[in-house]
C-alpha cells in the first residue's frame, strides 16, 4: 500500500475474513522502517509512527527486517 502522505490512520490495516498470519512493515517517506509486527487474524493494527508504505508478505519476512533499516523501492517495469 502506498499513501499520499505520511500517517497512522491511513496507513492502519486490518486483518478481518484474513485466516493466515502476515508479517507487515510500515515505512516513512524517507525509505525508513518505522515499525514492523506479526498481524495475526480478526485484528487491527496501526503503525507506532507515521507511515507512508505498508509491506505485507510471509511472517518470515520480519525475520528480514528491523526498526530503523533503510528501504529503497526501485520501478523495474519490463520494457
């Protein structure tokens, strides 16, 4: 998920009718984690700190990334 502009709120996910654990992490605009959890089902979860990015993948994910870890997101669209 990718936002306008930094937030909470808007950068909040939910996990209702999903019945598998995600590893998420939130992102600031500067390409910076700002936080990172375990969502688990029939859960609500918002970012500690404002975000603009929301990665969702495998729960093994996390054991990739940490608070404070740069991220670029590079645009290699096939040609």
């Amino acid at each position: 998920m990718v936002e306008q502009g930094e937030g909470r709120a808007r950068t909040a996910i939910h996990m209702w009718m999903v019945f598998m654990r995600l590893g998420v992490a939130w992102v600031d605009a500067s390409g910076t984690v700002v936080d990172r959890r375990l969502a688990l089902p029939w859960r609500l979860y918002l970012p500690s700190t404002p975000a603009r990015y929301v990665l969702e993948g495998p729960e093994t994910m996390l054991e990739s990334i940490a608070i404070g870890d740069r991220l670029e997101f590079k645009d290699e669209a096939p040609v």
